[in-house]
C-alpha cells in the first residue's frame, strides 16, 4: 500500500504532506466517508480529503482507528504499479 501505515494502538494519526506534516490525535476523530477514489476523514479541528485509488479498503481501518500514517505519493510513486490503496494526495482544512 502506498502512503499508509498501520500500527494498531496507535494514538495519533500522522499525515504526511510534500511540505507539511500533521499530526492528529485519534481522540478527535468523527467520522469517515467516501469510496474507492476518495475519502473524507473528520475530526473536531481538521478535515481531511484523500484522493487516490482502491481507497475504500481504507474505510474499515479507519473505523477501528488501526492506521498509524497517510503520505501523499511523490510524482514517481503514482505510477507504480501497487496492489492495494494508492494515495496521490491530501488536503487538510481547519475547521473554523
């Protein structure tokens, strides 16, 4: 799987931008939406689009908070040729 960690027990969420990184406690999160090309994660103080391929596969690790990382893929990296999630970007809003 590109862009994605799992690590059960984990208590934060660690999103990995080209030139930002986020760290978001599990504690906060709402709700996650979405389907094979794009998901929305909420949490009390940021929302967060992915956007890629195969990425509801993602749906059920996020519901029981099993993931650990999500990066955004560098240019080569969206052209390899992966089995499993493939990320191609992320965008991470305040919630005002």
């Amino acid at each position: 799987m590109i862009g994605v960690s799992s690590d059960i027990g984990s208590t934060n969420l660690e999103i990995i931008l080209l030139k930002r990184t986020f760290v978001l406690p599990w504690s906060q999160f709402l709700f996650a939406e979405g389907g094979n090309d794009e998901i929305r994660l909420a949490f009390s103080t940021h929302d967060v689009v992915v956007a890629g391929s195969r990425l509801d596969l993602l749906l059920q690790d996020l519901s029981a908070q099993r993931l650990s990382r999500l990066q955004e893929s560098a240019r080569p990296e969206r052209f390899s040729s992966i089995t499993g999630p493939q990320i191609t970007s992320i965008s991470v809003q305040r919630v005002e």
